[in-house]
C-alpha cells in the first residue's frame, strides 16, 4: 500500500478553525484602533485649523479671523487665499480620516473684523470612524463629546 503525502481533511479544518479565531480576536482589536487613529488625526487637524486661522488673523488684521476655510487654503497668500493649509483641509467642507469638518465663522463687528468662530469635527459614521465629536473656537481649547456635536461647553480634551 501506498502511503499518500499531505494533510487529511481533520487537519485542514483544525487549521482553518484556529485562523478563525485568532482573526475573531484581532478584528475588532484593529477597528478600535483605527477608530483610535481617526480620532487623533481629527484632533491634529484641529489644532493645524486653530494655528492657521491664528495666522490668517495676524497676515490679515484688518479681516480678522476668516470668513471660510477656503481662505486659508491653497492660493497666492494673499487674504482670499493664504496658502496655509493644503487642498485637503482648505476647503469650503472638509473631509479627511472619516471625519467631516465645520468651520463657521462670527458676526463680524462695524469695521468688518471677524473676531470669532467655531469648528467641528464630527465622525463621518459615528461609531465606525470615530466615537467622539471635538469642537475648538477661537480660545483654541479643543473640547469633545461622545453622543452629539461638541459645543462651547463640553469637556476640554486633556
């Protein structure tokens, strides 16, 4: 009798059974800290936004704070378009780490200073790309809430 080479059908699903439960372990170890990730690049780009409207406030004192993210985008420097940010956050509604952004600027006062704003970043899909929403305005503390959009007086990130 011949004697055949290989793995018998047990063993084949002895291997298989252990693949699935060392990815049933590792799976949702992965979507937690890519959910992790989202977040920290949300508050990163944040702070980027803060610091940019700082500056856009300092390059344009006679505007104040500006009137839209696309302002301190990509452009030629200028006050329409100061070329602070890159494309990706200086647009009109940004998007980036399953995060979507929302910039809305204050009243501007008898001299047409802008002197206030507010920003968002809420999960694109919440609970999938991200857990927590932030909030920074123009004191640049950046502030977080779990179930709903962040606002003035939520939680400061620590």
């Amino acid at each position: 009798m011949k004697k055949q080479k290989g793995f018998s059908l047990i063993e084949l699903l002895i291997v298989v059974a252990i693949i699935l439960i060392i990815a049933a372990i590792a799976i949702p170890n992965l979507l937690k800290a890519r959910i992790s990730a989202n977040e920290s690049s949300a508050v990163g780009s944040l702070r980027t936004l803060t610091t940019a409207n700082v500056q856009y406030a300092a390059q344009c004192p006679n505007l104040g704070f500006p009137v839209s993210l696309v302002n301190i985008g990509p452009g030629a420097g200028d006050c329409n378009a100061a070329a602070i940010v890159d494309n990706v956050l200086g647009v009109a509604a940004p998007s980036k780490s399953g995060y979507n952004f929302t910039y809305g600027p204050g009243a501007a006062d008898a001299a047409g200073v802008i002197s206030t704003y507010t920003m968002n970043a809420d999960p694109v899909t919440p609970g999938v790309t991200g857990q927590r929403h932030f909030f920074s305005d123009q004191s640049g503390v950046i502030r977080y809430a779990q179930a709903a959009a962040a606002a003035v007086g939520s939680p400061a990130l620590q």
